[in-house]
C-alpha cells in the first residue's frame, strides 16, 4: 500500500472512530480544533478516552517560495509542509489543561530547489561554469514516519468549557535530511563532477542536520461538541 493511501484511510479511520458513540463511552466527547503553527495549518479530531487520556489525529498543510544562496549558488525553493500527527495526550493533573503527548507524525515535509547561473557554480569545492552545469535541481527529503514527543495546554474534551485554547510545544523526529542533487548541462555525466555533486550534498546535508529535530509549535481554538 502506498504511504498516501494508507494515511488517508488513518486518518478516515480516526475521524470515523471518533463519531462512534461507543468508540468514547467513558467520556461521551469529541473535540475539533483549528491551529497554525510550525506544522503548518490545520485541524485535528480529539477523542475522549478515559478522562485522563485523550486521542487526537489532525492534518496540517503549507507552501512556501523563497530564496537562498550556497557555495555562490542562488536556490529558488519551494517548501511544502504536509504532515498527519496521530498522538495520545496525557493529562496527569485533574481538571488541568496540561498534557504530555506522544505518537507519530506521518510526514510528506519537503523542499524543491532550482539552482540559478551566477556566471560560474562552486560545486564540491570546484568551479564549473553555467554552460556546463545549465541548471541543478534539488530536493530534501525527511523519514516518512517520525516519532514525535512533547507537552502542551488544553482539552478539547475536557469537562469545564465548550471553547478552549490548544496549544503544543515538542519536536518531531525526522531523521537527517535527504539532499538529492541534478545537474540538467552536458557535464552531468562526468565521473569527476558526480564526484564532487556528491560532496556538495553531503555538505549541504551536514549544515541542516539539526532539521532532524524538528521543533513543533502550534497554537489554536478547539470546540467541544
């Protein structure tokens, strides 16, 4: 099964799970919430438990276009947040906001990035000019399935309130990014420049390894029905 398909049918499973009347009998609530945040934005599906323990499943989305430039090469980028967090919360104080989550994130996080002529590219430390490389496509990548660990303030299904505020802080681990890099020109194809590509991806992946943490921090309103 292709990961696509199988996070839609989690995610269809989870929301038709949470409608269940029998699914949340200890606590008879379902909550939804709309958020923004490092994730993205996105809503999620929070589902009662026990009155200590709460389920959720959300779906979080975001493009991005911007710029940047390394070894003298200027990238035009494309960043596309697209993440399904499926998570247990905690709440170890009675009649307190206060969580402590786990779970996965299922996670389509990508870059795409076009390499443009500035006269010459500095490849793995080499020079090569524009007629040679024409252009370098590039992309991250990040682990499809990344465990995910932190705390936060609210419960969507909590007794005291119907509105309260839903706020998460942790990190998602996504693994050390996977840099891929295509040079377009004829010079693609020389032994000595796919040597060298190589190391310009290994020290692009070497400068953004601390995306493996990813920090997650998102705030919204959430509604209990």
């Amino acid at each position: 099964m292709k990961i696509s398909t199988f996070k839609q049918a989690l995610l269809v499973a989870m929301i038709s799970f949470s409608l269940s009347p029998s699914a949340f009998a200890d606590t008879g609530d379902i909550g939804l919430a709309l958020k923004g945040g490092t994730l993205g934005l996105g809503g999620e599906v929070t589902v009662g438990l026990t009155p200590a323990l709460n389920a959720r499943a959300g779906f979080n989305a975001f493009n991005y276009d911007g710029n940047a430039t390394e070894s003298d090469i200027r990238y035009d980028y494309k960043l596309k947040l697209q993440s399904i967090p499926v998570l247990l919360d905690w709440h170890p104080i009675d009649n307190s906001g206060f969580r402590v989550s786990s779970g996965v994130v299922f996670n389509s996080n990508k870059v795409n990035a076009t390499g443009t002529p500035q006269g010459t590219y500095t490849i793995g430390g080499t020079s090569y000019s524009a007629a040679d490389v024409v252009s370098l496509t590039g992309d991250v990548a990040f682990k499809k399935v990344s465990p995910y660990a932190g705390i936060g303030w609210g419960n969507a299904v909590g007794p005291d309130k119907r509105l309260s505020i839903a706020f998460d802080l942790g990190v998602m681990f996504q693994g050390k990014p996977n840099v891929s890099l295509a040079a377009s020109g004829p010079i693609a194809t020389n032994a000595t420049f796919i040597t060298n590509l190589a190391n310009e991806v290994a020290d692009l992946e070497d400068k953004i390894k601390n995306l493996q943490y990813y920090p997650v921090i998102s705030l919204g309103l959430a509604y209990k029905f």
